[in-house]
C-alpha cells in the first residue's frame, strides 16, 4: 500500500467518511491485482462483498468531502472554493480522437504516478485547456475528476479578488494550501480573471501581485492531485504561466462526426423514429460548440414530451436547430 493511500484511508477515518473508505478499499484491491498479488486481492475483495453491519456509535459520513475545512477568506470569512464529490460530476464527453489521447493520458499518468515515480519520473499534474465558450473545458476538469476519482474544487474567483493590499495572493496561497493537504482536482475555471499578462498593462497593484503569486505557486507546486485551469483567450494570459504546465492542449469545437455522436448520444433515452439524417442535421451544427449541439438535442426531446409525444422526429430536430439559430449567431446559415 502506497504512503498516499495510508494517508487517504487515515484521513477518511478521522472524517468518518464512509464513502471515501469504501473507495479507498476498491483502489486497494486494484492495486494489489496490479502487483500480482492476485491471492490477497481476491481475499480483499471477497470481505468487501460480505454484507456490511452499520455501526450506530459512527459519525455521520461527511459527504465525501473530505476537505471539510475549505479555505476562506481572511477579512470576510467567504469561502473560496466549492467542492464537488467525484461522484456527482458530470464526466461523458465526445472528441476528437487527438484531444482524447490527451486527456486520457493524464488520467493514465495519475494512475500510474507510484510506478513513474520509482523511476524519477513525474505524471502531468498541472493542466492548462483552452478554446471557445461551451466547447467542455469544464467538463474536461470535471472528467479528469472522475476518472482519477477525486474531488472537484473549483476556486470562485469573485470571493479571491480583494482591493485590499496583497489579500488576493494571501487567498490564492489558502487555496494551493488546501489542495495539498488533500488530493483533489483544483479547477482555476476561466481563469483570466488572475492570470492576464503583464505586459502592456499599467496595473502595477494587486493584479499584478496576484500574477506573481500565481506563478510562483505554480512554479512550486507540489499537491498530490491534479491542476486544471481553463481560458477562452488563451492569448491574454502571461506568458510565463505557459512554462508552469505540465501540459496544454485545445478543447476544439465539434467536428461533423463529433456533432452526430452527440445528438444521438444525448437522445438515447428517447425513443426516435426513422429514418433520421444525423449527417443534415450535423451539417446545419457545424461551427457550434458541444454545447448548443446538446441543447438542440434536449430542446427537441422537450418539445416532444410536453406535447404529451413519446416520439422525436426529423422535424422536431429540425424545428429545435431553428430556434437555436435564432438565438446563437454561430447557427445563423447564409
């Protein structure tokens, strides 16, 4: 068992975290399969099968977050960060095949960080995506979460920033504070706000502190989890905080095959009526992001059901991506 799993289970112990032990004991398992202990493995993994008794005298489970003590702000005592479980995020996306060898060679690397480690080698943990609104950015932190099976704690931004002297850089180290005292996935989702370059800017104050203390955060940062920080203008942020990761890679708006895959992955629970041209309606997408794509798909399934309907129909798809185009410029056709 790893020193980062002894640490993991005693923390979940002193939480009374139940969920997390419970996960914390699946890894376990896994990872004694992995070494060729296939013997103890089984034998764990059969107790684990055995029906559980429920202690009365247990605390309460903290649910799941067990960064119970999130960082808060010196002055006003707002918390700077929200918390999300693994298991309440969001985590399907559709790519391309380029962007998902990316971001499945993180989580491949997370997973492997002991092995990598044995050889002086260190995973990717520092993550910068890029690219248009709506695109999965996001949804890309929130995968890499749920994958690597830790938490989510996404910075708010309007609690870091203060006008008061060096009180946003004094948040942010609270943050990096709390991310390595537990592992998790630290999002700086859209992440401008802290990171504009300094070049051509006047500001001399606390923006520019804030730049500074970011970069030397990143420059020494250490935490056992993983960094996640999204922009959709990749060209403003200062130039030296492109050295700080480990890696950076696009987020694309879909392609045409892409934009089938998800209106039909996001209409599998309804039932739909043939023939239905994906490739049309795909065409009538393109240059949209994931987002309006799925939103077309889930308006038209909307339409249908509150018509008292229990089928979608080229026509309701179709009716959806006209309504859309009235609303996002990005749809308009010429």
């Amino acid at each position: 068992m790893t020193a980062d799993i002894l640490k993991r289970v005693v923390r979940a112990i002193s939480n009374g975290s139940q969920p997390d032990l419970e996960r914390l004991a699946t890894r376990i398992v896994d990872n004694e399969r992995r070494t060729g202990h296939t013997k103890l493995a089984a034998e764990l993994d059969a107790i684990l099968k055995q029906p559980r008794q429920r202690s009365s005298s247990l605390r309460p489970a903290v649910p799941d977050l067990a960064l119970a003590q999130l960082p808060v702000s010196k002055r006003h005592g707002d918390s700077l960060a929200e918390l999300f479980p693994a298991e309440v995020l969001e985590h399907h996306m559709v790519l391309p095949a380029a962007t998902e060898a990316s971001f499945a060679r993180i989580e491949a690397e997370y997973a492997a960080r002991d092995r990598l480690g044995a050889h002086g080698l260190r995973p990717r943990k520092t993550i910068l995506l890029y690219g248009p609104p709506g695109c999965g950015k996001s949804l890309g932190a929130k995968r890499l979460a749920w994958n690597t099976g830790l938490p989510l704690m996404k910075v708010r931004f309007d609690a870091l920033i203060s006008s008061y002297f060096g009180e946003s850089a004094a948040n942010l180290r609270s943050i990096f504070t709390a991310a390595r005292e537990k592992p998790c996935v630290l999002l700086l989702d859209e992440c401008d706000s802290i990171a504009r370059s300094r070049v051509n800017s006047k500001d001399i104050g606390e923006a520019s502190r804030i730049v500074n203390s970011l970069l030397q955060l990143m420059e020494d940062y250490d935490a056992p989890g993983l960094l996640v920080a999204t922009t959709n203008i990749e060209s403003s942020l200062d130039v030296a905080l492109f050295r700080r990761f480990d890696d950076v890679f696009e987020v694309p708006l879909p392609g045409l095959e892409e934009i089938k895959r998800l209106l039909y992955t996001t209409l599998c629970a309804v039932k739909l009526e043939e023939p239905i041209s994906w490739d049309q309606l795909a065409t009538r997408l393109m240059g949209t992001s994931a987002a309006v794509v799925v939103k077309a798909a889930q308006d038209a399934a909307k339409s249908v059901v509150l018509r008292g309907g229990k089928v979608v129909t080229q026509v309701h798809l179709e009716q959806a991506i006209d309504e859309i185009r009235k609303s996002h410029p990005a749809v308009r056709e010429s």
